[in-house]
C-alpha cells in the first residue's frame, strides 16, 4: 500500500448517494427517507465530483446511502467512475432491489466489491436491528447471487447492545458465507443510534482483544470502522511479543510518525484513518463532513472544490492535529496512530477534539504522573 499525505489526500471517499431506503434500521446514520430528495447531486453534478475525487491522487471511492440502488442512474455513476480508473465498491440495502440481475450489471460495469450489512448470526437479531422483518433472508439471497456471478463479498456489522454476546456464533457464520472482508463498526450515537445501544468501554477493549485474536484464526480478513483504538490493541500486542531493543526502537519511531503499518498487520492504510483525516463524506446534496458519523458541515462541492474543503477547512485541519486533542487523547502516546473516534467524542461530548469517551487506556505520561 503506497502512502500519502492525508493533508492532500484522502485514503477512502465515501458518497451517500441518495438517502431513500426501504429499511428501517434503528441505529441509521442518515435517518433515511422512504423518497428520493429533490436536491439530490445530479448525473452531470456526480461526474464532476468523481472528476474531482480522481485528481486527489484516486482514493478508493464507495457509494453508500441510503440505498444507492434506489438511483436508477447509480450504474452509468459507477461507470464512469469505473472508466476513469477509479476502485469503486457498493454498500446496497438488503431490499427486493437486490436481484441477481442487478448485482449481474454491477458486475457488468466493473464494480470491485459488494458489500452487505448482516449484524446477528439469526433473523431475530438482524431483522430486529434493520427495523425490518424479511432483511436477513433478503440478505442470504443476495450473498448467494454474488457467489454464482464469482463476485468478491465483503460483510458489514454494526456491534451494539442487541449482539456483541453473539459475536463467537457471528464469526462462525462470516466464516462459511465466503467474505473476503468483515467489515466492524462499532456504534456512534448518531441519527437513529444511540447511546444506549452502544457496548460499554470495557466491552469496546475485550471485542478489540477478541477480533485481534480471531484474526490469525480465519480466512478472511478484519477491518474495523469508529474503533481507531483497535489499532493500539493490536500494536500493543505485536510490542508484547516482539521485545528485542532494535524492534522496540522502530515501534517508538513509526508511532510517533504516525506510520505502524509495517508493524500492525492492518495492512489496507499505512496509518490510521481517521475523521477528516484521510476520510471524507459527501452528503446526496453535496454537503461535505469529516465524515458520516461526524455532522460538521465544512463546505458543499455545488459552491467549492473538494480538494479544498479537505486541505484547507478548520474542521479538517484540527482533526489531522492530533496535538490538538483534550485529555489523555491529546497526550497519549498512541494519538497519531489512533487518535480516538472523533465521531464519538463528538456525539458523547459535543467535542470533537475531548478525549475517545469508549477507550480504556491510560497513557504512559498520565500514569507517570500519578506516580
């Protein structure tokens, strides 16, 4: 994976193409609509904006939504992004949309990857969590499409309340669907979800040791969303057993750097992707914000360019100063390779920069200090 400035460029672009949806979910981030909004980013609008996307040096692109399949133009979208060369993935609803022709033609464009959210090992689960009765059949349905047309698939779940003391039966169950990716997001109170449906810190911390675990046990492999503190589980594991002078050197070296790839077996970033910080999110009217999770209007790509919203807001700019952060967040040692949810802090705290309200560590200074 080649490195990049996250000043310059983001890692992932994330475009919610529209916000109508069929579901219901109860932790929605976008608080979807049943009904397309009219001031949706047009044809004509969403080219430019893959132009512009493009020539911040092509970060992967993903469109989201809502449900990005109830655009009927999502796939001359996706096309024409696929023609300028840009790596595009989709994360449909699990609705009727979802037919095997439908994932034929993604197919057909030259879509690189599917993703569907499956959050329990049962219908009971997921169904209740989609707000949805039906979705988790739906969602075996269409897994079995991408099978047949030879598609690679990748998983998302949310981990909440309503099943991380399923998560042993939801590895099982990742691990015979075939996924090449599983895809973790730990919850962030915001739209629908809240704080009550998020696990506790502590919990956060034994999930973090559980997939660090699972990892070197499965076939496929682990990416975690809202949970940049996972990092430092799995850093702080590979310190644990490599104790040698020369490693731990390199270790102080690329944390203070900011670049653990090497080390961390996380392999897909070289760093940790943060909100605004080698992450950004397009609204479906234009809107841009350091991420989905984190509401903070910092511009639309109707009256500015992208590249400029990302290089040169304040929003952006503080969040890639992680010695901009409060409490042991801004002292900690892990900051510019973790840094904490941003999204979180902010939905727990109305703070942005306070400290990751779900992490349980204490930094080497802080425990120092008290002697």
């Amino acid at each position: 994976m080649i490195d990049r400035d996250f000043n310059k460029n983001p890692f992932i672009v994330i475009w919610e193409l529209t916000r109508a949806c069929e579901l219901h979910c109860l932790h929605c981030r976008a608080e979807a609509q049943y009904t397309r909004h009219p001031l949706e980013l047009n044809f004509e609008e969403g080219k430019q904006l893959i132009d512009s996307i493009y020539e911040m040096d092509n970060p992967m692109l993903v469109f989201t939504g809502g449900d990005p399949l109830m655009r009927p133009d999502v796939y001359d979208i996706a096309s024409y992004a696929v023609q300028k060369g840009v790596r595009v993935s989709m994360t449909p609803s699990a609705t009727p949309n979802v037919t095997k022709e439908a994932i034929k033609k993604a197919k057909d464009v030259g879509l690189a990857r599917w993703a569907f959210s499956l959050d329990g090992p049962t219908a009971d689960i997921h169904d209740h969590f989609r707000g949805t009765s039906g979705s988790f059949d739906l969602t075996m349905n269409a897994i079995e499409y991408i099978h047949e047309l030879s598609l690679p698939l990748q998983i998302n779940t949310v981990i909440s309340r309503y099943n991380v003391d399923v998560l042993d039966k939801m590895a099982d169950l990742i691990e015979t669907l075939g996924c090449v990716l599983w895809s973790v997001f730990f919850l962030v109170p915001t739209g629908r979800g809240k704080d009550s449906d998020m696990i506790s810190p502590a919990e956060h911390e034994k999930v973090f040791r559980w997939l660090n675990d699972l990892q070197g046990k499965v076939s496929f492999d682990i990416k975690t969303t809202a949970a940049q503190h996972y990092r430092r589980v799995v850093i702080m594991d590979k310190m644990r057993k490599n104790k040698d002078k020369q490693t731990e050197i390199q270790y102080k070296d690329a944390l203070h750097a900011g670049k653990t790839g090497q080390f961390d077996g996380l392999g897909r970033a070289p760093r940790g992707v943060n909100d605004g910080n080698g992450f950004v999110f397009i609204s479906h009217i234009g809107d841009v914000y350091p991420s989905g999770l984190l509401p903070l209007k910092a511009g639309n790509v109707r009256t500015e360019s992208l590249a400029d919203i990302y290089r040169h807001s304040p929003i952006f700019k503080s969040l890639r100063n992680p010695d901009e952060y409060k409490g042991k967040c801004g002292v900690c040692e892990f900051r510019y390779v973790c840094g904490g949810s941003r999204s979180r802090a902010y939905a727990l705290t109305g703070d942005f920069l306070e400290s990751e309200p779900a992490c349980v560590y204490i930094p080497k200074s802080m425990r120092k200090a008290k002697g």
